[in-house]
C-alpha cells in the first residue's frame, strides 16, 4: 500500500535577512500537510533585533564561510528520514542548487537563486545591489548590514513605504561578507551536466537585486543535462517575493509543480519527458 505521507520541506534563506521570512510559508505548507522547516543559518537564530544589536562585530558571522554554509544545510538534510524537498531563496536557491547537484533532494525549488560560479553577474542591478556586501575594499572581519536606503531598492521596491520599513525591521540582519564573496568561488560551483531529481527555477519582472535576465542564464546551463528543469518569470515580483501579498500564489503555484513532479515520478522517463515536450 502507497502511503500517503508527504515528504519534508527544507526552506533555506537567502543572504540580508532573517529566517523568519518563511514563517507564513512553512505553517501554509503545514497546512498542506507536509512537514516544513526553516532552519537558521549558522550564527543567525535568533530576532532580527538581536543580531542587528550584534552589528559589525559579530566575529563568528563574519568569518563564516560559503562552504560552511552550505555544509550546514546538507548536515541538516542528511540526518532527515528521507530526501526532502529544498526549497531557497536567493542564495538559498544557490544552496538548493548545490543541493540537488549532490542528490540530496526529492525536488528542488530554486526563487530568484543567486548563479552558480561560472555564470558571470555582469547585470547592473546586481552589481548594484552586491558590491557592498562583497566588502571588496572594507574589512572581512565586520559584518555588513544592508541600509533602509538599499533595501527600499534591493528588496521592497514598489511595495508601499509603511510596508517596506515593517519589512525591513522585522526581517533586515548583519550578513558576512566572507559567505558573500564565496558566491564568486569554487564552493558555489554546480555541475550542469550532471542530471537530478526535477528543479525549478523561478525569477520576477520587479527583481532588483537578482534580475531575470540573470536567472535566465543561469537556467540555460542545464539545458543538456537530460534533467527535468523548469523556469517561470513571474510578472510583478520583486526580491522579497516570500513577503508580497501575492505570496500565497506563489506558493499555490509550487506546490501545484510538485504534485506534478510527484505523479510524473511514478512514471518512467520516457512517458515524463514525452508529458513535458
């Protein structure tokens, strides 16, 4: 007899902000009936308050590495039952795609995901938004802690003044430039010819910080790999897509692709890759 339990669900969360960002997604996938989790980064589990109160000498998130990182998640994964489904934000969603390259997913959902190494952010708009961060000419052992300023036009651009502050306190952290820079290193390197579980790809018209040309790019690299791969764009959404008030539709709309993902999974590849042309 098949069983009806559904699997995990593992949120990870991007660079800049708090974990809590899920908090509506994981009780909204809950309710679902799946298990959802959003664990904290390292160094990063607790209140945005309390970290911001830790800014720019929290020495332990500052020398906290990419790799290390990354490695922290996977622990997570493999000490769960079964493969889970990853879902990520940002550099979360390059975490999630790591993830998956390493085969530690059932499914891999991947929003407005920082690119892999070896996808070349030429994109004004990132590099707008990321130079800072990457601490290029500040120094490694002080964290860095987006400005209102930068976040109104990084994260919450078009939302409503009032909404973008509230977001910005409730969810704005110190981030560790030493991870940031590692986006440019080996340790985010994703193997695109190595096939995987399925993977989607998302990205939004309105994203300031991870534009969708950028994403684009970034979902082409896979497209010899023989792997199931999808990409949408989705009109009107900017980074903090996980807090706009479309975000139950989002989620509607991922949790439509996986009970896709789940029947196609019964069947073999040929009838999967057939359904899909």
């Amino acid at each position: 007899m098949e069983s009806n339990q559904k699997p995990t669900v593992i949120f990870i969360t991007g660079a800049f902000v708090s974990h809590a960002c899920w908090d509506e997604w994981v009780d909204y996938f809950e309710s679902k009936g799946y298990n959802a989790i959003a664990p904290a980064w390292i160094y990063k589990d607790g209140t945005a308050k309390t970290l911001r109160d830790r800014q720019p000498n929290d020495k332990n998130l500052a020398a906290l590495t990419l790799t290390e990182l990354i490695n922290h998640y996977a622990t997570i994964v493999k000490n769960l039952p079964e493969k889970p489904i990853i879902i990520g934000h940002s550099l979360g969603g390059l975490i999630t795609q790591i993830l998956v390259n390493r085969n530690l997913a059932s499914f891999g959902v991947a929003i407005h995901p920082v690119p892999p190494m070896g996808i070349i952010p030429y994109e004004f708009k990132f590099l707008r938004s990321t130079w800072k961060v990457l601490g290029l000419f500040s120094s490694l052992k002080k964290t860095y802690l987006m400005s209102f300023k930068d976040f109104q036009r990084a994260f919450v651009n078009g939302m409503p003044y009032e909404v973008q502050k509230m977001n910005y306190e409730k969810l704005a952290i110190p981030e560790s430039k030493t991870a940031a820079r590692g986006g440019l290193t080996s340790a985010a390197h994703v193997d695109f010819n190595k096939q995987h579980v399925p993977l989607l790809i998302t990205s939004g018209s309105e994203d300031n910080l991870i534009p969708p040309h950028l994403i684009n790019r970034n979902y082409k690299r896979y497209a010899k790999n023989g792997s199931i791969v999808e990409y949408r764009e989705v009109l009107g959404r900017n980074h903090n897509i996980l807090g706009q008030p479309t975000w139950k539709e989002d989620a509607n709309a991922i949790l439509n692709w996986l009970d896709r993902m789940e029947k196609y999974q019964k069947l073999d590849t040929s009838q999967i890759l057939n359904r899909l042309l």
